[in-house]
C-alpha cells in the first residue's frame, strides 16, 4: 500500500506538508478532500488507526464547523455519529491527513511527518 495524502490545495497547512513530502521523496497517493471526500468507512479506520479522539478530526477552525455550530455537539458524538458528518462535506474534515500502512497523522507537525516518512 502506498501512502495516501488528503489535502485541500488551497490551504497553507497542506502546501506546507506537501513540500515536506516531496522533499522526503516518498510516493504518496494525493487526494483533494472536497472532490473526493472521505467515505465513512475511510473516516473510521483512519480515526481508529490514529489513536486520536473523533474531535480531533473536525476542522475547527473551518467556516462550516462554526456555521453548523459543531463546538459544543462533537464532544458528544459517537464515531458513527461523527462519521456520519465528516462523510457528508470535505470542508468539516481537519486537514491534510497523511494514511501510512501503520499511523493517521491528522493536520501538519513537520517533525512527526519526518519521523514518520523515515521509516
């Protein structure tokens, strides 16, 4: 399996890990997260996979998150619930998100991405 890389091209963050990983000269698979969202199934082996909280998927920061007011409900949800959610609109998913055969690394830390890819 190779490693799969879910941006959106626009944000800063993911042209920043995207720079990182070229550098790295590893092969990674690159996905747009709004053209091609994340199934559920995607969304909870990920989730499961990362060791992460289901909040810590959510883009918190992102325009839709507030709009839909999701800060006070994603602590109560369930990771179906939240799949559920994520599945229905790019925009709602923390990004990018790098999917290796073994870890989820969700947002951007160049020293955990480094880490990772030097394996």
């Amino acid at each position: 399996m190779s490693n799969l890389f879910v941006q959106y091209p626009k944000c800063t963050t993911c042209k920043k890990a995207l720079n990182c990983l070229k550098d790295t000269g590893v092969e990674f698979q690159d996905r747009h997260i709004v053209e091609e969202v994340p199934t559920k199934e995607e969304l909870k082996a990920w989730i499961e996979k990362s060791g992460l909280e289901v909040k810590k998927f959510f883009n918190t920061s992102g325009k839709l998150y507030k709009e839909m007011n999701l800060k006070d409900k994603v602590g109560s949800f369930s990771i179906d619930e939240a799949v559920e959610l994520l599945s229905s609109n790019g925009m709602l998913i923390k990004r990018p998100i790098l999917v290796t055969d073994d870890k989820v690394l969700v947002g951007f830390k160049q020293e955990a991405y480094e880490e990772t890819l030097r394996k």
